[in-house]
C-alpha cells in the first residue's frame, strides 16, 4: 500500500505588480497599504507576506484594485526562494518591524517628557493605536516588542491615574438630575442605568431619545458624541461610571469585568456572566418591549448577576 504524503502549505505570499506611469496616486496609494500590512520588498521586485488566511485576503483585494487601475497585478504562494534562505527573509521582517517600534519609541520619550498635564488624551491613545498596528504586522516578532509595550503600557498607567485623580466626580453633584440615553437599550446602558440608581441617585430619572438636543438639562450616557459618560479608551460606559465616581466595590469590579466582555466580545477578562443578559435584552428589543420595561427587567437581571457572580 502506497501513503501519499500531504505538501506543506507554502510559507509566503508573493504580489508583483505594475502601474501605468500615469497613475502616481494609485502608485502610492498601493504603497501605503503594502506599509500599513506590513509587506517587505524582496531586493529582485515583489513584496512578501507569511502566507496565512489573512495576508492572502489582503494581497488579492489589492491585486483587484490595481487591475482595476488599468495595472497587472499577480498574487503567488511560494515555498522559497532562490538565493534567499527562509530565516533571512524573517530577519528582513524582524528588520523593518525594529525601525517602526524605534520610531514609536521616540515618541513615547517626547510624551513622557511633558507633565501629566501635559499628556493629553488623544496623544496617549494614538500611541496605544499604533502600536497595536505594529504589534499585528509583527509576524516573527521584534526582539525590541516587549520594551515599547511596556513603555507604552506605563505611559497609559500613569496618564490615567493622574487623570482619575483629576478627574473624580462627586455623586452629590447628580442627585436629582435625569439622564439619557439610545433607545433599546443593551447590556451597557442597562448595567449603567443601575448603577446610577446603586451609587450614585437612588431617584435618577431615564430618558430615551436618539438626540440628546431635545433634552437640554439630562446627563447623556453611552451616547454617540454628546458629552456625558461614555466610552473612554478600551472601558465601554459601565467602567467609566465606576472609575469617574471613584466606585471602590470588589464584587462591582467583577461585574464591571463581565459587563466589558458582553458589550466588547472581546474575551479581555474571561468572563461570560452577562453574555446571556445581552442576548435576552436584544431579544426584548427585537420583540418591540418598551425601553422603560427593557430597562426595568434589565435591570433585575444586573442586580441578581451583582449578588450571584463570584
């Protein structure tokens, strides 16, 4: 009996093009996102990429686009290549990943030159940005990584902490006040809505309008570009609310956890608690429920998930 042995999948990707010399925007735009995927140049002609499901995607749509600019365009898997050895062409990625993590770096050492005042917000999330895009183009991994995201890492520690110290609000502030929200409200809302009912008013009222304009005098929350509590970095609104009013509770910390992997599915904390609630909240809004009845049985399931996560 004869065993047919199965062929390795080969270990890259090749794209070759060419571009009329008439179309110097397309010619730089095809050069941005051979950049942005983090494609390296073989000295001969061609970029190559490690050859796996998403690379292969990237590379056809960008053939695609340059036939469509009148340009020839070809996309090849291949296992190696002459006079080029495999650990040299992961050293030449290695190579080009170094140079962006030392250009982050540099930047990181202007930022942390300036006082915490002086750090703003969107500075330190571009940073975090891009380096997270580095990170997902680092395919055989910079022996610099580690360095910058734990410069990166300490550069968002302290800009936060200095920020939640600034930045505490006094409950005493909100008692009385209504607040808005989207409606059909889901998992963030809910679980925020009765946390403002826990700790911050027990007699917070809810409104439920798409523009916040028409309610002048409510606190928005987990709306769209309308001041308030919302998103903040990588917390969805429930965290901002704990954080922004200084919440020091440790069972609220775990519930904290479970609602960010509902209203992310991000699996950041490993925790799956509140996954069920927001399929059911999405169920009664696909139903038509009323947003205040939405928000009543929401809020329910919030408290017992409170009392019963461990």
């Amino acid at each position: 009996m004869s065993v047919s042995r199965k062929p390795q999948p080969a270990s890259w990707l090749f794209l070759v093009f060419t571009l009329p010399t008439a179309k110097a925007s397309e010619r730089v735009g095809v050069w941005r996102k051979l950049q942005r995927y983090g494609a390296v140049a073989l000295p001969a002609s061609g970029y190559v990429l490690p050859n796996n499901s998403m690379n292969q995607e990237r590379f056809e749509w960008l053939a695609t686009s340059i036939r469509s600019s009148k340009g020839q365009a070809a996309v090849a898997q291949v296992w190696s290549f002459d006079e080029l050895r495999n650990e040299q062409i992961e050293h030449m990625f290695n190579e080009a990943r170094t140079r962006e993590y030392q250009v982050l770096e540099k930047e990181l050492k202007k930022l942390a030159k300036l006082s915490n005042r002086g750090k703003s917000e969107p500075g330190v999330v571009r940073l975090k940005r891009r380096l997270q895009q580095i990170v997902e183009i680092d395919f055989f991994g910079s022996p610099i990584r580690a360095r910058i995201e734990e410069a990166v890492g300490h550069l968002a520690s302290d800009h936060g902490t200095e920020k939640e110290r600034e930045g505490k609000k006094n409950p005493k502030d909100y008692v009385g006040r209504a607040w808005i929200t989207r409606p059909q409200p889901g998992i963030d809302r809910v679980s925020s809505a009765w946390l403002i009912l826990r700790y911050i008013d027990p007699h917070a009222k809810f409104a439920f309008d798409k523009d916040p304009r028409r309610h002048p005098h409510a606190i928005p929350f987990d709306m769209f570009n309308a001041g308030g509590f919302g998103h903040v970095g990588n917390d969805c609104t429930f965290e901002t609310l704990v954080k922004s009013f200084g919440i020091k509770d440790s069972r609220l910390r775990l519930v904290s956890q479970a609602i960010h992997d509902a209203d992310f599915a991000d699996e950041q904390f490993g925790r799956t608690e509140a996954l069920g609630i927001d399929r059911i909240l999405d169920g009664w809004n696909k139903q038509g429920v009323a947003n205040e009845e939405v928000l009543r049985r929401g809020m329910e399931m919030i408290e017992g998930l409170y009392n019963g996560i461990r």
